[in-house]
DNA sequence: CTCCGAAATTGCAACGGATGAAATTAGTTG
DNA sequence: CAACTAATTTCATCCGTTGCAATTTCGGAG
C-alpha cells in the first residue's frame, strides 16, 4: 500500500473535474435552467444518478471549492497576531479568502468569470451563494470569538462580521450594477470596508470626519 | 359598482388566508418537507394547480406579508426629515418595518411564532429569506440614495445598507443560536445596530471609547 | 330573470430534479 | 486468479412546477 494515489481516486478526481467543467461551461453556453442534469452528466460520460455521489444537487456543482476557501479564511482567523486589532485581523482573513489556491487552482482560475456571470444572473445560484455566506459568517463569527478569547462578547463579534461581510458585499453588488469593472467593484468593496471600520456615523454631514485612507491602501498590498 | 368589495374578491381572499394558515400549520404540524401541496390544497378546498395562482412556489406562501412590510419601510425612508442624519433615519426604518401592520394583521400576528421558527430552522424557507432581503437592501440602498440627493455616493449608501443589515442580523442570529428569548434577541440586534453605527474600530481594546447609550434607547421608544 | 363575457378554477399531461434500493461493473488485495 | 469492496448503473418513484384545454363561477347588460 501507499504506492501511490491509486487509480481508484485519480479516476473520481477526474470525472469530478469532468463533471464540474462541462457543467460550468453547458450553463454558460446555453444557460442554467435550460440545461438538464441528464446533458451534463451525458457529456460527462457518467449516469445521471453518479451526478448526485459527486455533488449534492444542480447548483452546488458551481461552488466546489468553497469549503476549501472558507477553511482557509478560518485558518488566518486562528492564526491572530497578539495585540492585533479586530479591523485588521478582518481585513488579512479577506485577502486570504480571496488570493486563496486550492488543488483546484487551475480549474477555480479557468472558471472564475463564467462563474461570476452565473451566480449573478441565475437566481438559483444567487440564492445558494447568500446561503452560503450565511453559513460562513456563523463559522467567522464563531472564529473571531475565539481568536480574542475573553476580549469578546458574541454578539459582538457576529455583528463586527456581519457589518464586515456586509457593507463589503453591498457595496460591491452596488458597484456591479451600475456595470463597474471588476477593478472598481473591489475598489467599493474596500470603500464598503472602510464605512464598516469607521460607522456610519461617518456618513453624516454634520460631522463629516474625512476618515485616513491609509487602510485601504494598506489592504490592497497586504 | 362602487358598492362592495365583491363577491369575487371576498372569496379570492378568503382561500388565500386560509391556503396560508393550513399550509404554515402544517408546516408546523409535520414538517416543511414532508408536507405536500396536494395536502395544502386538499386541506384548503383548491386544486393543487389553483395553489400556484396564489403563490408562485411552496416557499413563498410563508412570506405573504412581505413585500407589503417592505413598501412600508420604503415609505418612510422617502419621508426622510430635512436635516435628519442617515443613522437616525435607518432606525427609523428599521422601527417601522417592524411595527409594521398590513391588512392581514391577524394572519400575520397569528402565524409570527411559526413562521419564525420555520425560517430558522428549514434550509429552503431560510435560503428564501436570504434572497429577499438581498433584494430588499438593493431597494432600500437605491431608496437611501434619493433620500439623500447629492449628499450620499451610491457604493456609500450600498455599504450603509449592508452594514446596518449585517450587524443587525448576524446579531440576532446569534444570540438566536445560544437559545436568548426574543426580547433578548431585539437587544442582540440594536448592539449590532449600535457597532455599525460607530464602527468596528470602537471594538479593539487600545481606543475602546464607550458609545454612549443613547441611541439605543432612542430606538426603542421611536 | 336570462344570457353573455370575463375571470377563476380544475384536470390532465409532461418535465426535471432528487432519492432509495437492488443489480452490475471495476479496482484492490491476498 | 479469486474474493472483497467501492463505485457506478439501472430502475422505479416522489414531488414541485408549468402549459394547456376544459369547465365552472361570478358580474353585468338587456
């Protein structure tokens, strides 16, 4: 034993990879609803039921590397400096998150904008991905108390992720609809950041404290 | 003409309360998933097919009052007072939306505790309340905006939105998870409310500035 | 009251996604 | 090669959802 892989496991890491990329591509080609199981599993070489032993339903075969991304994140999560403040820790889990390789590396880079393009436009997958940054902001949520252990209340911390994660994405998905780049996108991403940081309080003309931009530059070369 | 409601509409309105209450009491009897719409239907005196002319799918008839209790919160944020900072409105908002009361009052009052169980606990119903209130932050970032004209960036009102939500919601959430009664929760959700407002930053130790209270109060008797 | 047109309801058929169980194939091990 | 195990397939079935045609029900005009 302990040869090698075995052709056992090389065969299913195949036909998973088969199976992720011509679904990803069928989808793109022809759309999402329009596209059945039977076609990709068809053009897959596999019976439509092995689909099911590989994913567990239609739109996860979109997100397969996200437990993998996600394990990451938590990982910087534990690996807090000490004396470090809450706002960076944040800010290095981000760019782990998203610099984050898999073994999936080539596949993930292959199908990143056509990825994009469908979990925005498909509702279905739109859905599954707030279900999942749900799921994920419990997991942050429950790190982030852990790496500052009797410094945190717990709902403190679920609210520092949740006005994180929050601002972020909203401020990105404003940017994506008025049909920004996708450089400008992370630009409202890091400006939704900073909102988050500093309180909305900062919003309001009476007291209108030009925050220092320093953290956001910090964040883009961290 | 002019004289009543009619017999047609009476009778619309009456199948869908009664198509709501079955379907949330079964729900709540036996389970999301192994409750049918044909046992909806047949406990409701409609065809299985009549069903989809109320509701566009199993899911939605949980959220009746919905897009009723959001119109509401938009209304107000058009009523922004002259002067009025972007914090306080939102609380505002959030108050109104809450204390919300449409024409199915009863229905709503009645179902609360199911609902709010079934949301939590059933992955379908809980994606779905995901995706509307995605929705709903488009909404109220875009309802924000006119509010405030030439005062406010998009992608700022966007990160506002998804940063008072957030915090709110993750809040709430877990609180929810470690089994606090919902007055516990309410409190949960105005401390999130309260960081967003003043930024994450007021969470590290080094500046640890305490907020005062105020605000929080406010809320309460808005 | 009667009849007509519109609107709501129904029944029917079909499709696609998902699941369980038994049968079959293919890889691994001795 | 032979037995053992894991992966795959086949088959049957359930449920949500949709389109379409037939039918019932209501509202109003004469």
């Amino acid at each position: 034993m302990a040869g090698g892989p075995g052709l056992r496991e090389l065969k299913k890491l195949r036909t998973r990879r088969t199976l992720i990329e011509t679904a990803v591509c069928l989808f793109e080609r022809q759309g999402y609803d329009e596209t059945t199981l039977a076609e990709i599993a068809a053009a897959a070489d596999v019976s439509t039921r092995t689909f099911f032993s590989y994913f567990a339903g239609k739109e996860d075969v979109v997100f397969f590397d996200t437990r993998a991304r996600v394990d990451g994140a938590l990982a910087v999560m534990a690996g807090r400096r000490p004396g470090e403040p809450v706002a960076e820790l944040l800010m290095r889990v981000a760019a782990a998150a998203l610099r984050f390789d898999s073994e999936d590396v080539e596949l993930a880079r292959e199908l990143a904008p056509a990825r994009t393009r469908l979990i925005m436009s498909v509702p279905a997958l739109r859905g599954r991905a707030l279900h999942l940054l749900f799921d994920v902001q419990r997991e942050l949520a429950d790190a982030l108390l852990r790496a500052y252990p009797g410094e945190l209340d717990p709902v403190e911390a679920g609210a520092a992720i949740g006005a994180f994660v929050g601002a972020a994405k909203q401020a990105a998905m404003v940017s994506r609809d008025r049909g920004d780049p996708p450089d400008l996108m992370w630009a409202a991403a890091r400006r939704g950041v900073e909102i988050a940081m500093y309180g909305l309080r900062s919003l309001d003309p009476p007291h209108r404290e030009e925050p220092s931009t320093d953290f956001a530059n910090n964040a883009t070369k961290a």
